[in-house]
C-alpha cells in the first residue's frame, strides 16, 4: 500500500520530484505542467530523456513510444498557482518522508 | 462562418449599451439606492469604452473596467431571482416589468457569456488542474487547502480593529457582505432542480438550513438583515450599490457563474465546500471583531448561526457530497471540483487584499497646487449630476476649482467636502464617487 505526500515545485527552478529512486518529471502541454513518471513501461528507461514526436513520447533505451495525452491523463495529481506547482505523489509505505523532494535536472530535449 | 473581431465588438458593444440604458440601469443622483431593488445604475458611457475581445487580466481585477463589468454581470444574474419591494410593489410596478422584461432577459442572455469571459477568464490562466485524481488525493489537498485558510491570519479583521473610525471600515466589510447576505444561497438555489442521485439530497441539506427551514426570521438572510439594523445600516438589497469594490461583486458572481452554467456544477460544489468549511472559525472572529467595534447592541446571531452550522456544512459539504461526487463521476469531474477549491481559494485572497486596501486608505483634504488648469479638462458638477463611483487607474488628485464637492469612499459615514482651492488625493485601485449640492468645478490629474 502506498500513500500520498505533499510536495511543492518552483518553476522554473524546480522539473522533477524524486520519491526514493523513483523520478517524476514536469512535462508542459498547452501552457499546463503534468508530472510524469519518468520509468518506462517497458524496461524502465528514462522517459524525461525522451523525445516528443508527432504527439509521442519515445524512450530513448528501446523507442517504445507513448501518447502524450495518455501519459498526462494517468500522470500525478497537480494544482499550478501562478509558478508554484503542487503535486500528491505516490510513495510506498517504506519510503521515508526525508527522500521525497522536489529536484532539478538537466533534460536532454 | 469566421466573425471578425470588431463584428464581435460592436455585436457586445451594442448588446451591452442596449441593456445598460434601459429602465432599471439608469444613473440617479443619489449616493445610495434606496427602498427600489430594480434600481441598479450602469454607466452606459464607461461600459461602452470597454473593448470586450480582452479579457481582463489578474492584475487588472482590481480596475474600473472589472468594475463595470462586475455590476453589469450582477445584474445580469440577478434579473433571473425574483425581488419584491419589502413594502409592496404599488408605485414601482414599471420599474418591476422593466427589470423582468422579456427584451431585457434576451439582451441579458446575449451578454453574459462575454462578460463572464472577460470579467473571469483570467481564471483559466490562473489556476490550471493537471494529472489523475482520485478521492485520496483530492481529499488531502482539499484538507490542506482548508488548514491553510483557517490558519492564516485575517488581516482585514485586524485592519478594523485598529481602524480609526471601526464604524466606518466595519461598514464597509458588512457593505460587502450584503451582496451575498440579503440574498443568500440564491445561487445555490440554481442547483437544487434536475435529478442528480443522493447527492441532490444532500445539498438540500445544507440548503434548508440556509433558508431557516421555512421559518423567515431564521432564514440567513433575516439574520443578516437584522446584523445591519442593530449596525445602524441599511436593509434594502443594494442600499450600498455604489459602494461594493468589483472583487467583491466579483466573487459573487463566480457562484453564479458556476451555477447559471451547469457543467460549472462541479467547480460550484469545490467552491461552496472550501468555504463552508473555513467558515465557522472566520465568523467566530467575525462576531469578536463586530462586537469590538459596535459593543453590545449588534445583534451577532448571523454570525453565531456560520459559526455553528458551518462546522456542519463544512464535514457536509465535503464528505458528503465532494467526495461521493469525486468517486461517482471520475477524473474530469474531479479535476473540476478541485478547480472550484484553487479558484475561490484565488478570487477570496484577491477580494481581501482589495478591501484591506480600501479600508487601510483614510483620505483627508488638502491645500490644492495653485498651479492653472486647462479649462478643457475641468469637470462641472452640479445637483444634477447622475452619481456614480469608480475605481482610479492611477495615484491621482481630486482638485475642486470653484464650489464645494463630497467625496464618498466608504458605505457609512459622512464624505469629505473638499472646498475651492482644496483637494484629496486618491491611490490607484481605490473606488471613490464625487457629487455636489451646489455648482462645482472639479480637475482629476495624475500625481
């Protein structure tokens, strides 16, 4: 069982949320910020590294490709307030509350 | 067929001068409306300076066109709820056929989505509602988002008690609940028809309380009426026309926005729940506040009663009926209760920082600059002049040629009369209204 921990973004500062090993990545459609699982469904690559094309997300390992709206649509929950995103994401019970963070990294596209 | 922009324009332009210039919306003398609830002036030549293809943005919430829009929406809505004069309709029974006319209720349901757009599509840039969400997480943000407004510190209740005249600035706040308190839960009303499973049921819950369970004297909004009285204010709905800030006319509006709009139904219920459950602790400081400023004669029972059922309405209103309503009716429909929950959360900070601006703002009279004045930009004012308020768009002076002027900012309480050679300055933002009894000569210029 997992539960839900609270966590704040500033953008632009702040593009991703790690939970343990686990990465969320902020992806902006439409001037609206989604935050996506970074771990690819097939042999877990690293999605943010991914590319967009023709409204797909490709992942850089295999090339696996991954509608766009499907991912936002399943992505974590998120209020925006101006450039102050909030997030619930999942974390497993074993997670301890001291390594989930809001992070920063450096996205390849 | 593609409609150009100024095709758009001059379409809502004409729609809106039509609405503005008819029976009910027409300017009066008078600083105040009294004892006529179809009497709600617009200013036909404001509004038709407002370009309606530009929505207004968050840092023009508080500007004199929100303003105007603000009024025209109000009555937009409110020509849709049945007002009766309190002492009979005898004498007022065309400006009763006015208000409902079929002509204006055509023109009222032409302009009301533009004007909604352009007074709160900013609103869509604002707040933005992303991903999946499931009870879980909609219940924790609501809860935190709860926590946080019942926790903050409520600096407008703070600014009244320290105010140098509390009647004054107590009446202003009150002059601004009257939007909502003389008529309230009519837009909750909005809701309670169709057929929409048990949750229908339970916003009748919180809607019998509101209305006193048929018992007029319990009903919310004769217990607010009997708040003004014991405060030596007015009970007509809209004495205080004039006086309401656009934030506050605005945040009235959303309720009625989301409600005349049924797929806002969602977006209704996260905005009621949010405030029925910050309620009960607001109106408890509320009635310590009131009671400071007016002793022991206010008659606190309107705010006795929030205080009380609020803590109801507030486990009610969200575990009850947000909840239930998240599970039954998936993501999109979550998505919007939260929407509703950012976008009260936003427009209730915004009217507060307005308020706590006017009522902060004591303006006084002083000695004129001496220096000439074009003729050209001279305004005369004589007891004919139609009243009006507004809110300036820039730090600016009031300077008073010849004559002698009154300068109302507030609900209650005497205005300022300037005299010849004098003048009062006037932030940006802050509504004001000038008027003479007697053949004046005013100039407005910048600071």
């Amino acid at each position: 069982m997992g539960r839900l921990r609270r966590v704040e973004l500033s953008l632009p500062e702040h593009n991703s949320v790690l939970v343990g090993e686990d990465l969320y990545f902020t992806f902006a459609t439409n001037g609206r910020v989604h935050l996506i699982a970074s771990r690819c469904a097939h042999r877990g690559g690293p999605l943010h590294l991914g590319e967009v094309r023709a409204d797909r997300l490709r992942c850089p390992w295999h090339g696996s490709a991954f509608k766009v709206d499907r991912l936002c649509a399943r992505a974590v929950s998120v209020v925006q307030r101006g450039s102050t995103v909030i997030a619930y994401v999942p974390v497993p019970e074993s997670t301890s509350d001291d390594l989930v963070a809001a992070h920063t990294l450096v996205f390849a596209r | 067929m593609v409609v150009s922009a100024l095709q758009y324009g001059e379409s809502v332009a004409a729609t809106v001068a039509e609405f503005a210039e008819s029976e009910p919306y027409r300017p009066q003398t008078a600083p105040f409306v009294s004892g006529d609830p179809y009497r709600r002036p617009l200013d036909a030549a404001r509004l038709a300076a407002i370009d309606w293809s530009r929505p207004l943005t968050e840092e023009q919430f508080v500007s004199d066109e929100s303003l105007l829009a603000s009024r025209l929406l109000m009555n937009v809505y409110e020509s849709d709820a049945l007002f009766l004069p309190r002492d009979g309709l005898r004498g007022k029974e065309r400006g009763f056929e006015a208000f409902y006319s079929s002509r204006n209720r055509q023109l009222a349901d032409r302009l009301r989505p533009t004007a909604e757009h352009f007074a709160l599509g900013f609103l869509d840039d604002r707040v933005k509602i992303t991903g999946s969400w499931e009870s879980d997480a909609l219940v924790a943000h609501l809860e935190h988002t709860i926590d946080e407004t019942v926790n903050a510190d409520r600096p407008v209740l703070q600014a009244i008690e320290a105010a140098p005249d509390g009647r004054r600035a107590a009446g202003m706040l009150i002059a601004q609940m009257a939007l909502d308190g003389l008529t309230e839960a009519t837009a909750m009303s909005q809701n309670l028809g169709g057929a929409f499973g048990p949750e229908q049921s339970e916003l009748f819950k919180i809607f019998i309380d509101e209305f006193g369970y048929g018992v007029f004297a319990a009903k919310h909004s004769t217990l607010f009426t009997d708040l003004c009285t014991s405060a030596g204010m007015a009970t007509d709905a809209h004495h205080y026309w004039f006086f309401y800030l656009p934030t506050s006319i605005a945040v009235n509006n959303y309720f009625y926005t989301v409600t005349r709009n049924r797929t806002g139904f969602f977006r209704y219920v996260g905005a009621m729940a949010l405030l029925e459950a910050t309620f009960a602790p607001y109106f408890d400081a509320l009635a310590k506040t009131l009671r400071s400023v007016y002793g022991d004669t206010v008659d606190l029972k309107y705010c006795d009663e929030h205080a009380h059922i609020d803590q109801h309405h507030g486990r009610m209103a969200v575990h009850d009926l947000l909840v239930p309503l998240a599970r039954k009716h998936g993501p999109a429909a979550a998505r919007d209760l939260i929407r509703g929950v950012e976008e009260i959360r936003l427009l209730g900070a915004l009217a507060d920082q307005d308020v706590l601006a006017q009522l902060r703002w004591t303006p006084s009279v002083v000695k004129a600059d001496p220096s000439p004045v074009d003729p050209a930009d001279a305004v005369e004012l004589t007891a004919r002049t139609p009243f009006e308020t507004r809110v300036a768009a820039a730090d600016c002076v009031v300077r008073v040629l010849g004559g002698q002027a009154q300068l109302y900012w507030s609900a209650t309480g005497d205005p300022l009369t300037p005299a010849a050679g004098e003048a009062v300055e006037v932030p940006k933002g802050r509504l004001y209204g000038i008027r003479s009894d007697v053949d004046t000569a005013i100039v407005v210029s910048p600071v």
